[in-house]
C-alpha cells in the first residue's frame, strides 16, 4: 500500500513538472501508431484480499482516424495477499477502443472502454485467471509533435465474480508513422449553408440555422403557409386561416379565432366569452360594452342603452310601475302611480287649503288633455271599521272630484271610487304612515 502512495505522489510531480516546462503551442500531429511506457497504481476490491500494488505497462496503439484508436496494453502488478500468504504477480493484459475529443489541441480528453483479463500468480497455490470489461478515460497533453504526457483511469469488472478493480496511470506516449490519409471529396455548393446543395435547393436564400427539408425551404410543421422559424402558432389544425405570425385569424381582435367565434364581428372595446361574443352581464340582451344599466333585473324590459323602459316617462321603470299609464307631467310616487297631493286629516273628507295648489295641477294637466278621463281613487288608514272606512274613503274621492267639476272639468270625465283602507302605500302602525294612507291617487281610464 505505501508503494502505491509514492508512486502516485511521483506521478503528479512528472505531471506537473511537464506542465511547467513544455512550451504552451506544442500539439501532436496525427499518426498511424503509438507507444506508451507506463506506470501507477492497481487498487483491489477488498473482498479479494490482495493489497494494492504498483502496476508497470507498455501501450501499443493504432489510429483509424483523428478521433478514434484501438490499444492495446500489458501491466505487470507487483503485489501480495492480506492474509500473509505470500506474493502475488499479476499480469493485466487488455484490447481497447478510445476515442480523443480534441485531437488538435495541446490538452486533449478521451475515453476508452474494452475486455481483456487479468492473471494472478501467487508464490504459493495455482494461478487465477479472471475475463474483464474495462472503461474509463483519460487526459493527453502535448510536449512536441510526437510525444505526449497521458494520464488514465479504468475500472474493470471481472467476469467470473463480479469483481471492481482500479487502474489509474501515467506515462510517456511517442506517436509515429505517417497519418492515414482520405481523398478530399469536393462538396457541392450550398450558397446558404443550409445543408442542402444549390443544384436541389428551391429556396436558396435561407436565413442561416433555419431547419429545412431535404428541398431545402425551410420546415413547416403544420402546413399552414407560415415556417416553422417564423410560426408563433406552430400546431395550428389543418385548414384554418392564419395570419402573417402563422396563428389562427381573429378579424376582430377579440382574442378568439374566427373558426370558433360565433361573433365575428364584435367592437373592439367589447370583452368578450368564449364563443367570443360580448359579455351580458344583466341578460338583458344588450352587451356590456354598450349597457348602461348593467345591473338591470333579469325580468326587465330594457331599452337599446340596457336601462329598463319607462314607457309613460314619469321616471318609474316599467318593471316596479304599478300605475303604467300615468299622464306625462303627472305626479308619481314610488309605485309610479298618480297622486293627487292631496291628504286628509284623521275622519275627515275635507279638502284643506295647504293642497288646493296641487289640485290646480290636476286641473290644467286636465285641461290640456281634454281626452283624459280619471278614475279617482279614496283611501284611509285602518283606524276604524272597514266599513267604515269604505264609506269615508267614498267620501274623500267625491270631495275631489266636486273640487274639479266646479272649476269647469266636464263630470263624465272624473269616476271617484273608494278603497277603504285596502291599498296602503305604508304602514299603519305609525302615525306617518297612516297620514300617508289618507289620501287620494289618480287612474287614467281607456
């Protein structure tokens, strides 16, 4: 084991040495054969019980080309048992194929693989013979046209037992023999480098790295006119339209392809769903884009803007106007129905003074609308009987409609009707609310 040290430690020293003193441009030129004297180290599995030793060899190679040799190589390992048995003499012998990665630089790496065997011979006991597979690999370095520093690595199996063994090596390797030479072949032209000679090439003006067919016009995978180097779309379905980028047309711009857009013309400024028509939010059949009223009820009738209709424009939209029909200029509620402005104090069908102004308003829509005819309606609140009321709320429409035909409106025009305190407009438990319940409110009848 210390013999292998200090042949390990020598061998970085020559390796280093060699480094510091050859020049930096020396490089092998190439050769038919090598020779290549050798030392280092055999380093055995320790089940094998056997020490590491010194291995001593002699290379013999020949070059097929620039890149690739076949070797072959014998070490003599000097070594002895664990057990005290005795010495051993080992006797490596191996057939190899490397191939060199840089063959015209000064430092160049290679790796090697092959078979061979190996023969151990003990002082004492019969001889072994075990079959190897080797890999491994390696360092050259240039010290003058022909002679190199080598540096290697193996790791062999055994066959018989599956044993791991290790060979690691320097040495000098002298290269000799005239380089196998091959006829240059003239190539035929290829004025854009594409791989493709100019005589075959129907597109020869290529841009250089463009992969092309054997046509030499650049690739298109999908067949949509568009080359691949060129397509941001490169898996478009057969048949489709593209644009000048290769993906599918979208005419207009709404982020969905003409073949799956069911709105092919949409405004630009519309966001759109997947079938790419505009987004209506509200259903109401007018688009986001041009809505708005975009939180219109589902069961609203809307107008071409999307706000809900307001057919008799008394600002009540026709899907919460009860009163329908109200005269233009007429006075609403909340409810959207007419009221005459009018409210009458607790068991009461008097008209007071504080709303006679309001009944003038009636008067001159009347007038102006000489085909109007009015249903006049009485309400109460609940305090009393509702038989009561009923009368009362009788009462309170005949007061209203006497106040309009004495000031000239024609009667047959003018209906008064009571409705107790069936319809209230609010709650009966307070004191407003019930205010709000004695009044008067107007129909416009066909």
């Amino acid at each position: 084991m210390s013999a292998c040290k200090h042949i390990f430690g020598l061998l970085c020293l020559v390796f280093i040495a060699f480094l510091a003193v050859t020049p930096a441009k020396a490089m092998l030129k190439p050769t038919s054969f090598h020779l290549a004297p050798t030392v280092g180290g055999y380093l055995f599995e320790g089940n094998q019980d056997i020490e590491h030793g010194p291995a001593y060899g002699l290379r013999f190679g020949a070059s097929f080309s620039e890149h690739w040799q076949e070797e072959l190589s014998l070490f003599f390992i000097d070594t002895e048992s664990d057990d005290g048995a005795g010495d051993i003499d080992g006797y490596l012998y191996r057939l190899e194929g490397l191939y060199t990665f840089l063959p015209d630089k000064r430092i160049s790496p290679f790796t090697a693989a092959g078979i061979g065997g190996i023969t151990l011979d003990p002082d004492r006991g019969d001889s072994d013979t075990r079959f190897l597979v080797n890999y491994g690999g390696g360092l050259k370095l240039g010290l003058t046209d022909s002679l190199s520093l080598r540096g290697d690595v193996r790791h062999l199996v055994s066959f018989n037992d599956v044993q791991s063994n290790l060979l690691y090596s320097l040495g000098l390797t002298w290269s000799f023999g005239k380089p196998r030479t091959v006829q240059a072949r003239t190539a035929p032209a290829d004025s854009d480098g594409d791989g493709v000679p100019d005589t075959n090439d129907r597109c020869p003006g290529t841009p250089s790295g463009v992969s092309v067919g054997t046509d030499g016009c650049p690739r298109d995978s999908d067949n949509d006119g568009v080359p691949d180097y060129q397509d941001r779309c490169p898996d478009t379905e057969a048949g489709l339209s593209v644009d000048s980028r290769g993906c599918p047309r979208d005419s207009d711009a709404d982020g969905v392809a003409d073949h799956r857009d069911d709105c092919p013309d949409t405004s630009r400024q519309a966001e759109v769903d997947s079938r790419g028509c505009p987004i209506d939010s509200d259903a109401d059949g007018v688009a986001d884009h041009r809505d708005e009223c975009p939180n219109t009820p589902q069961q609203a009738k809307v107008d071409s803007k999307g706000c809900p209709l307001d057919s008799d424009a008394d600002s009540v939209p026709d899907f919460q106007d009860k009163c329908p029909g109200t005269p233009e200029g007429a006075s609403v509620n909340a409810a959207g129905c007419w009221i005459a402005g009018v409210k009458f104090a607790t068991d009461s069908a008097a008209i007071q003074d504080q709303y006679r102004s309001n009944l003038n308003e009636v008067l001159d829509l009347l007038r102006s609308s000489p085909g109007l005819h009015l249903e006049i309606q009485g309400h109460t609140d609940s305090v009393g009987s509702a038989e009561y009321n009923q009368q009362l709320s009788e009462r309170r429409a005949q007061a209203v409609r006497e106040y309009l035909v004495e000031r000239g409106i024609n009667p047959e025009r003018l209906e008064a009707v009571g409705y107790g305190e069936s319809q209230p407009t609010a709650s009966n438990e307070t004191g407003a609310g019930r205010a709000e319940n004695r009044r008067v409110q107007l129909e416009p009848l066909d």
